[in-house]
C-alpha cells in the first residue's frame, strides 16, 4: 500500500509549482513515485528520500583536511561562539529556506551586527537595484496565463531553468481572455544564442552579446517613433527593432520576462532600468507588465523577509545596529574580496561554486559554518558542516514564487532520525547567543 | 586658519568608518576631544586616538579648521562626509564615501579614492589627484538626487557609473572613464579628457558630456545634429554635437525639445567599429595541463581541489563547470 499527497509545492525553482502528487510508502519515509513535476523537481524529491547518500550529523573540518562527526550541541557552541565574537560577520545564502528560519535567523544578525545577504548578490540582486531607482510595473503570474497575449523573454531560457514555466503560465495555457492558448500569444525572444527557448518564439531578437542596453534603449526610441542612428542596432536590424516596437504596442495585453542573461551582462541594473522604463513607455499604448525570472525557489521569500524586517531586500549591513545597505559595498563578493569581515556564516546556498576564487578563498581562511542537507563545494571549505532536513519535503514553510506570491510548501516524509530543521538549529544559535551577549 | 593633523599609526584589521573626520566636527575642539571622538569598526566602537595621532587644535568654526591626514589610510571610510565648510587634505589614499554628500569646503586628496566618493555632493571642491573608482558622484541607491552642485576634479581615471542621477555641478575627469556615464543626467556639465568606454549619456534628460577623446560606441539613440563651436578652458574650439537619448522623455523650451548633449572634439571621429571587447581567456594551454595531471597523479581530487590549484599556480580563475569536465577530460 501506499499514501498519496496532492497539491505538494516543489522547492526547485521560482516558479513554485503547486500542482504535484506525490506517492510515499505506508510510513511515510520513502517517496515512491512523483507526479506533474519536470524532470528537476522530480529529482530533488526522490534524491532527498535517498537516505545513503546523505551526511546525518554535523561535521567539523580537521587540521589534517578530514572531517570529523561531531554532535548538534556542539556545532550550535561553535557557531554562536562565532557569531558572538566577531566584528563583522556575514551571513547569506537564505535562497533555499522557508521565510520562517530567515526571521530567525535575522534576529541573530542584528544581536550580532552582522552583514545579511541573499542570494540575489549573484543573480536578480541588479533588479532589486533598478527596482528602486524606478519603481516597476509588475503583475502575477495568474494574470500573465489570463491575459497575456504578448510575451517576450529576455536574456532567460525557461525551457531548461524553469521548465513548467511556459506551460503553466507564460506560452501554452489556455487562460480566460487567451482561450486559443499559444495561438493567440506572440512570443519574441532576445537572447544572443539560439536557445531552446528562441526556438518557440515568433520573433528572435539576436542581440550582440553584452549590447542589451542599446537595444532596450533602441526600442523605446522606435516605441516613440523617433530616429536611431546606425543600421544594425547592436546587432539587430534598424527594421527589425521597429517592427517589434510595432508588435509589442499592438498587443492588448504584454508582458516583459527577464533572466540572468541581462540582469548579470555588461550593465547590469542599468539593463533591468532601461527594461522597466520601456515597460512603463508601452503603458502608454496598452498594458504591459514585467517579472524577474528569479532562480531559488524562496530567494523572493528572502527579499520579502529583509525588506519587512530591515527594509531593504539583500545586501543589508546591521553591524552599527541599524540597517544600512548598498550592494557595491555591503554586498558579500564585495566584502570577501576586500576583506572586510571576520567571520562567514551560510545557509541554504553554495558560494563555493559561485563565488570568484578570491572570495572562496577568503571563505576557507575565515571562521566559517555552512549549513546544508547536501555535501556541496561550499560545505568543503568551511569549518563545520551542518546538515538539516529539506525544506518543502521534510519540512514545511512559507515560501515566494518569483512574482512575490507566498505559497506554503508541504512536508511529504519524515527526514532521518534525529535530524534537525533548519529553523529549529538555527533558534538553538539564537538562545545562546542571546546567553552569551548577556554577559 | 586652525590645522589638525592626523598621522593613522596602527593600520585597521577591517575597515575604518570615520565620517567624524570632518571640520564641522573638529571645529572648536582641542587635541585631547578630537580624539575621543568615534571610529567604528564592524560592530565595535574605538576613538579615534586609538588609530591615529591628533596634533593640533580645531579652529572657532568649520570655515576656520583645516585637517591635513597622513599614513596608510587606504582602509579608511566616510572622510569629509557631509561636511559644510574649511578643508581636508589626505596625503595618501582614501576608501569609499570620501566627500560624500558633501556641502561645501575643499577636501583634496593626493592618492587615489574608492568608490561612492562624492555621492550627493550639492556644494564645495573635492579633487583627487590619482585614480577615483565607481560611482564617482552618483546618487545614493535609489535616490533620484545624485551630484547636485559642486566641483570634483579626478585628474586620473575614473570608473563605471560615473555622475549617476547628476543634476548639477561640473564634474573634470584627466583620464579615462568606464562604462555608464552620465546615466539618467538631469543637467550638470562633465568633461572627460581621455577616452569613454561607452553608453554615455544613456537615458540623459539634459546636461552637456564633453568627451575630448574617443567614445568607443556611441549609443544608437544618440543623433548627431551638426558641428557647433564651444567654448571650453577659455578656448573656442569645434565639436560633433550627438543630440539624445531619443528613448527617454525630455522637456520643452520655448516650444523646443531640450536634449542632452554629446560634444566630441571635431576631426576626431568616433572609433568606427566598435573594439571587440577582450574577452578574459580562461583556458589553459597543453603545458599547464600537463602540469595539473602530474600534481594530480593517481589521486582521486575534488573539482575545489584542482580549481584551487589552478587559481594558485596560474591564476585562472575557472568556474566549477569547466573544472569538471576538464578533470573527466583528464581521467580519460
Ligand atoms: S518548473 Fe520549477 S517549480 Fe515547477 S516542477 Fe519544475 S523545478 Fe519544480
């Protein structure tokens, strides 16, 4: 026999997927068979309920370069020994956890005066900057299934990143004024290569690699009808450029969806600025709105938390005890590389794979605890290892899809014998912390 | 005029932030209270005696105090912030925020700066005489005010974002200035005496760019109008007025369109075909290979491991991507 569980989230990607049917075992250990999701997420389910794999008790890094197991008391001392005495520490990551452990773990942050940073240092952190120079017309993804007939993809490739995306919200679906589904919608692509995506799109914009802000900019110019100078607009053809502006105003309803792609190229905030500003100029002539293709499937969470608790979304510095923040300095690669804090704290995000090798160095000098159900390049180079339970299988917890619409993931099994949480860790830091800065 | 002078004797183990370096704060102060005023470090709180040496008194008023700073202050923030009036003179390098929202006075200093140095400045002279960094007189995260009023003189290079949000004030660069010049300028004149990297001026209301050397590649939406002569260092000379952004709004004067404008010396086209921009190699040769599977021989390394190694004996830095297949490539 078996039990089933429907309407699980998925904690892969931004996209959230709230649809699928998981079937455990009558104990409710193992996952037996998962239904509706795409390949990645079915994957992360399945490899969470393979418990051989998985390290089940904190580990400390040894002066010979091996690991030793040691107990949750004590990997909890050693980090809010840490975090008690340093100057300036720094924790990130927060990407792949419920909003529930990032409160508390704030908390920590501003009774330590540490640096707090997401994930979004690394990818969507470029919109939140321009979102505040600007301000940004955005919508859900409800509405983009109902009403969108004009759909552009820039610099992102849904068909491989987030995969259900197309099909649930942004091509196919059949919504409620888009009832002929992707016969009604026009899709245009703009992408220097001819990705996966490009391939379903009406129209492929081939911008010259790095020129996105020309472009962008070339296109409000032809959306006002006014002249541009140059036949090929980076890389584009004058003509082209004008016949998209045409398309994109004759539309009843259009919306802008963005990925690393511009958000990390030469320019970075200035593209999503230069984006939002033709969002806003389309809006003239009909509805248009724009989302971030965000990556983690709770990075959105984690600007949500900092921005309500700090007011601002990543990057926040609380060492003076009040929120200061300014990506360009209180940024986590910044800091690493200039040497400006003394102690690394992460959880739920890898920057030894994705930081420069400066940075993972300064990681591997400082003191560090990495906290993560998985062995990754990151928990390789910190000092302690600890690894919790998943979050959206073995644990539930509120979590933001990309278009900032809380869902509350699901548990679906039971994790390991005597595995923690990683809100249940990290309130255990926060009591002796609390304990310590007494003194 | 009074003189403080401030020699940092015991260089910072983090970062310094020192914005009480300023002559409004200084000003009526002896040695002794100068130096209990605070620095702070992280989340830590010294005196400013603790770092450096105070010499010196401050004077009645701002107007009246000069603070000359010497030794290694390289790891020294928020000199000179929002400071109103007298003057400040480093004798080597300053961090980030140096003269930030700055009002009045002169702070002048002889080595290079960081970035964010100026941001929000409305009124004085800031002048640097070796290289500034990013964001050289921008606005702040999301204000709409960047430079307002003032003069900041860079005699060597600056970096991208420079003049951000600027609305005012004149900005004088001797060297050459990266990408995302004048973003978003509402008024406000920059020259830059060397080359500009490109996109300069994009999504300019209004405001006058003066590149004298090359712009690398000018924006698609800027037009070029005509030849107009200028007076510029007290010399009339002629320029290529380039008329934009053509993507952004702009207001009316008179019944006319008022742009912002692109002033490239006559005679000296704009680099026709833009450069390629050099792509960062990061492959290693036959050689260095050979290298990284002797060092690996027979061992069973993490993808970390090798890219560590690599980072340290050739300075590559490659992506755990590349690592990997390149140790699959090794193995087989
Ligand atoms: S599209 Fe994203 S959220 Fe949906 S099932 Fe795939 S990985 Fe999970």
């Amino acid at each position: 026999m078996s039990k089933t569980c429907t309407d699980v989230i998925c904690p892969f990607c931004g996209t959230l997927c709230d649809d699928l049917i998981v079937t455990t075992d009558d104990e409710g250990k193992k996952i037996l068979n998962v239904e509706n999701a795409c390949a990645i997420g079915a994957e992360k389910f399945l490899h969470a309920s393979d418990h051989s794999h998985r390290v089940t008790r904190p580990q400390k890094l040894q002066e010979d370069g091996s690991f030793k197991e040691i107990t949750y008391d004590e990997a909890i001392e050693y980090t809010a020994q840490m975090l008690a005495n340093a100057k300036k520490p720094s924790m990130y990551g927060w990407s792949s956890t419920n909003c529930e452990s990032q409160s508390v773990g704030h908390e920590i942050a501003e009774l330590c005066g540490a640096l707090v940073d997401n994930t979004a240092a690394v990818c969507h952190g470029t919109t939140l900057i321009a979102v505040q120079n600007v301000g940004i017309p955005s919508c859900t993804l409800g509405e983009v299934k109902n009403r969108a007939d004009r759909v552009i993809f820039w610099g992102c490739n849904p068909a491989h990143a987030h995969p259900r995306h197309m099909s649930r919200y942004s091509i196919f679906p059949r919504g409620y004024f888009t009832g002929k589904g992707q016969k009604q919608r026009k899709i245009i692509v703009v992408d220097p290569r001819p990705t996966d995506t490009a391939s379903l799109a009406d129209v492929h914009l081939q911008v010259e690699q790095g020129y996105d802000y020309e472009l962008l900019q070339a296109l409000r110019a032809a959306v006002r009808g006014n002249e541009l100078t140059g036949d090929i607009i980076a890389g584009v053809p004058k003509e082209k450029v004008y016949e998209a502006a045409e398309l994109l105003k004759s539309g009843r309803f259009g919306v802008i969806f963005f990925g690393m792609g511009v958000t990390q190229s030469l320019g970075k905030d200035h593209n999503i600025d230069a984006a939002i500003m033709l969002t806003k100029d389309l809006n003239d002539y009909t509805k248009f709105s724009i989302i971030a293709m965000r990556g983690h499937y709770n990075v959105t969470g984690s600007g949500q938390v900092l921005g309500w608790q700090f007011g601002f979304p990543y990057s926040v510095d609380l060492s003076r005890g009040f929120a200061r923040y300014n990506p360009g300095e209180t940024g986590t690669i910044e800091v690493l590389k200039r040497k400006e804090i003394d102690a690394m704290f992460v959880l739920g995000s890898d920057p030894g794979a994705h930081f420069p090798m400066e940075c993972v160095k300064e990681i591997s000098r400082l003191p560090s605890v990495a906290i993560d159900p998985h062995i990754t390049p990151t928990t390789a180079i910190c000092k302690v290892h600890v690894p919790v339970a998943f979050v959206g299988v073995e644990v539930g917890g509120n979590c933001y899809r990309m278009d900032n619409v809380p869902i509350e993931a699901r548990k679906v099994v039971e994790p390991p014998e005597g595995m923690m949480t990683d809100e249940e860790f990290l309130k255990a830091v926060l009591k002796r912390v609390k304990e310590l800065k007494a003194n | 005029m009074d003189i403080v002078k401030l020699t940092l004797t015991k260089v910072p183990e983090l970062y310094l932030e020192a914005e009480n370096i300023t002559p409004d704060h200084f000003a009526g102060k002896t040695a002794q209270q100068i130096g209990e005023l605070h620095v702070h470090l992280g989340n830590t709180t010294a005196k400013i005696s603790d770092y450096f040496t105070v010499e010196g008194k401050g004077g009645a008023t701002a107007a009246d105090t000069k603070i000359i700073i010497s030794g290694p202050t390289d790891k020294v923030k928020y000199i000179g912030m929002k400071m109103t009036a007298g003057e400040i003179e480093v004798q080597g390098n300053t961090d980030m925020y140096t003269a930030a929202w700055m009002a009045g006075g002169k702070i002048h200093v002889k080595g290079n700066v960081d970035s964010f140095c100026a941001i929000g400045m409305t009124g004085g002279e800031f002048i640097v005489d070796g290289n500034a960094k990013n964001y050289l007189a921008a606005s702040y995260r999301g204000d709409w005010r960047g430079m307002q009023g003032g003069k900041v003189i860079v005699k060597g290079n600056a970096g991208s974002d420079t003049a951000t949000f600027m609305n005012g004030g004149t900005i004088d660069i001797g060297g050459n200035v990266d990408v995302h010049l004048g973003t978003h300028a509402e008024g406000g004149k920059i020259i830059v005496r060397g080359n500009a990297k490109g996109r300069v001026g994009g999504q300019m209301v209004k405001g006058d760019i003066f590149v004298l050397g090359q712009v690398e590649r000018m924006m698609p939406t800027y037009i070029l109008k005509g030849e107009e002569e200028v007076e510029l260092d007290g010399k009339k000379q002629m320029f290529h007025v380039w008329i934009g952004d053509m993507g952004e709004r702009h207001g009316k004067r008179k019944g006319e369109i008022i742009y912002g404008k692109i002033y490239v010396p006559s005679g000296k086209a704009e680099a026709a075909a833009p450069a390629a921009r050099a792509e960062r190699k990061k492959k290693l040769t036959d050689k260095q290979l050979e290298q990284v599977k002797e060092a690996f021989k027979g061992q069973e390394p993490t993808v970390q491991q090798v890219r560590t190694y690599i980072y340290d004996t050739f300075d590559i830095d490659m992506k755990p991507m590349q690592v990997s297949r390149l140790i699959d490539g090794l193995k087989r």
